[in-house]
C-alpha cells in the first residue's frame, strides 16, 4: 500500500493549475471539469487552456505525453543548494549533457564545489560568457543581488532571440525581470524538500511562451518534484505562505513535539523517531484515503478521551487561527518584496483609491504641481 501510495505521489512527475477567468468564447469541450484544476503530464493542457482571458491565440500542442525537451545550452547564474538541485537531476537523469551545462558564481569556491560535484560542467568567467549562446538561464541567486548592475551585465550578452529565464527567487514578480533584457520569464517558488527531489514547486511564465517551450521548463523544475502551473502570477505569491515557508511550520511543529517528548521523559532520538514517523505516516495516509483532513482528525478523537483533551487545548490556543494568521504574514511579505499593495487579509480592507492617488501625488511632486495649477486655473474659468 505504502509502496503503491510513494508511486502515485512520485514528485518526480508533475501537475498544473490553471485559475481561469470566465470566457464565453473558449469552446467547453477544451476545459476540463470544475473540480478538477490539477493536470497530470499526460493531460499538458495547450496554451488556450493556460493563457488567461485576454491573451492572443497561440499555437496548440497535438501530443498528450510531452517529449524530452534538450536545450542548446542551461546557463546557471548562481550555483547555491537550489540552483544545484535542479543541476544534478537535470544531468543524472540525461535530460541536459554536462557538457551543455555552464555555471558562474561570484564565489569561486562555491562554483569549483558544483563543478566537482557535476564533472563535465563549463564554469564561466563572467555573466556574459555565461550568458552567451544560453537558451535558458536559470536565476538563483539571493533577491538583493538583481541589481542594475547585474542586470545590465546581462544586457551585455549574446542572448539568443527565444531565450527564457527561469527565476527560483523567492519574492520578486516578472516585471522586475525585463531589465535583464529577456523577453520570456519564468517565475517559481520552489520550498527546501527539492534538495532530496521532493519539493514542491509552483510556478508562472509570461504568455509569449509556447507549449514546448512551457513543456521544457516544466520538466526543468521537475528535477526539483512535484510542479504546479498557475496562469496568473498572485498564485505565486499565495504559494509562498503554503508550501514556499510551509517546511518552516512543519518543522517548528516538529521541534515543538520533540522538544515535549523529551520533557516527559523520551530519549531525544527516540522522540524524533516518533514524531518524524507521525508526521510522514500522517500525510502518506491522509493521501491515499483522499479523506478531507477533519474527518481523518475525528477518526482519531473519543469522546472524553485522550486526544479530545489535546485537541481542546490547541482550540483553546487559538491554534488554527495562529496558522492561519502566520501564512496571511508570509503572503503580505511576499507581495511587499515584489512591490504590491500587502494590505490584504481578514480584518484588511483595501487601500481607499483617494490615498493611493495622493501617495502617488507625493512621490511625483512635479505632476503634483501641475495638477494643482491646472485646478486653480479652473478655478477662475466663468461659471456658465
């Protein structure tokens, strides 16, 4: 059962969401069920089922299985515990030749590391070299490094008219991205379980991309797990709060039980055992009954029994709403890194339009100016 359960949950294969604005001109035998927003790999949906409302038409894929996808050349900018992630899989698997693979860090040390670790790889000397002739760059480096400077390091190159970069920075929405003179943009928000391939990875893309060229970086960040495609970019953002921080909450969880263990009087490794076997065979059953969470909760709560009173001292603690209240925290950071209005949430309401006017007013003093003048001079026009 076990055996069967790790098979159907391989983060080795990936699925899709699509959000979909409502439009009267897609024909509904393209869309799949209401329910059903998650897309194994033999269903790639096309690009009229990926693009949102107003995006042009773009072309269809006929095949339902897409093929293995080989870039001409992967460029890694960055070569940290993510960007080696992807690295590795990406080489050991056969998806990518070594020998097309090119790494550049500003740590040398780092750079040589990868380079040991994935014989055959090309380390470069600078950001253009490394950029020259590269298909796909794959980003990973630290946000505060996209600076002007990088960016127009990346100008400087020979980047080839259909490259893409990918993005595994946490934070920072596509936009941001265009001053490094590419044109189509991947934006993903991996979580740490990828170092061992069994991440979980939501990701975007701007809408120039095709369904091969989407097909190849879906099996890019495969390396990392499981994938799921979202068509508009917020989902990033919200992704962030769930499985981008959520091993932070898990593992806070974690040390919170262990830590109680070993108060009771359990051996630490003894403890850990416990609670990290609780944990995972919690989840591998909760998957394979398919069961709605509360319902498996309740399975295990007796009436004035032991559980019962755990469970009413985390109602009592306001448990739920301490989660829920962290991952509202995580999103309205997320959208603050990449510049969005974060006043989001219960209990929020939305800016009002008129501050966000005069805000803009007080960053623009000139327009300012100008619209101040052109009010009083209103002013003094006759009254008819």
């Amino acid at each position: 059962m076990i055996r069967s359960l790790i098979s159907k949950a391989s983060l080795s294969s990936s699925s899709r969401l699509t959000i979909r604005q409502c439009n009267p001109m897609r024909a509904s035998s393209s869309l799949p069920p209401r329910k059903e927003r998650f897309f194994p790999s033999s269903e790639y949906p096309t690009d009229t089922m990926i693009q949102r409302q107003n995006s042009s038409a773009a072309a269809t894929d006929d095949s339902n299985t897409p093929n293995t996808i080989q870039f001409e050349k992967v460029a890694f900018l960055g070569t940290g515990k993510m960007a080696q992630a992807i690295m590795s899989p990406l080489i050991q698997t056969g998806l990518q030749p070594a020998e097309k693979v090119s790494i550049f860090d500003v740590s040398v040390a780092q750079m040589k590391q990868a380079s040991e670790q994935n014989p055959g790889v090309v380390m470069a000397q600078s950001i253009p070299e490394l950029v020259d002739g590269a298909d796909l760059l794959v980003c990973a480096v630290k946000p505060q490094n996209i600076t002007e400077g990088l960016c127009s390091e990346l100008r400087k190159a020979n980047i080839p008219e259909n490259a893409t970069l990918l993005s595994v920075i946490a934070g920072l929405p596509l936009d941001m991205y265009y001053a490094t003179g590419y044109q189509k943009i991947v934006r993903s928000m991996p979580n740490t379980p990828a170092m061992i391939g069994r991440g979980m990875t939501v990701w975007c893309c701007t809408e120039n991309m095709t369904v091969n060229e989407r097909d190849g970086i879906n099996q890019v960040l495969g390396c990392l797990g499981k994938t799921i495609f979202v068509d508009e970019e917020k989902y990033v953002d919200m992704s962030t709060s769930i499985s981008g921080s959520g091993p932070a909450y898990i593992f806070m969880l974690m040390e919170a039980m262990i830590d109680a263990g070993v108060h009771m009087g359990f051996p630490r490794d003894k403890a850990t055992t416990l609670v990290y076997h609780t944990l995972l065979g919690s989840t591998l059953y909760a998957m394979e009954t398919g069961e709605h969470p509360a319902i498996l909760r309740n399975n295990v709560t007796s009436p004035s029994g032991t559980t019962a009173s755990a469970l009413y001292e985390l109602e009592n603690g306001r448990f739920r709403t301490v989660i829920k209240d962290a991952m509202w925290a995580c999103y309205r950071r997320s959208l603050e890194m990449g510049g969005h209005e974060s006043n989001v949430g219960p209990g929020r309401a939305p800016v009002p339009e008129g501050r966000v006017i005069q805000q803009f007013l007080d960053d623009h003093d000139d327009l300012k100016v100008s619209i101040q003048k052109k009010g009083d001079a209103s002013d003094h026009e006759p009254k008819m």
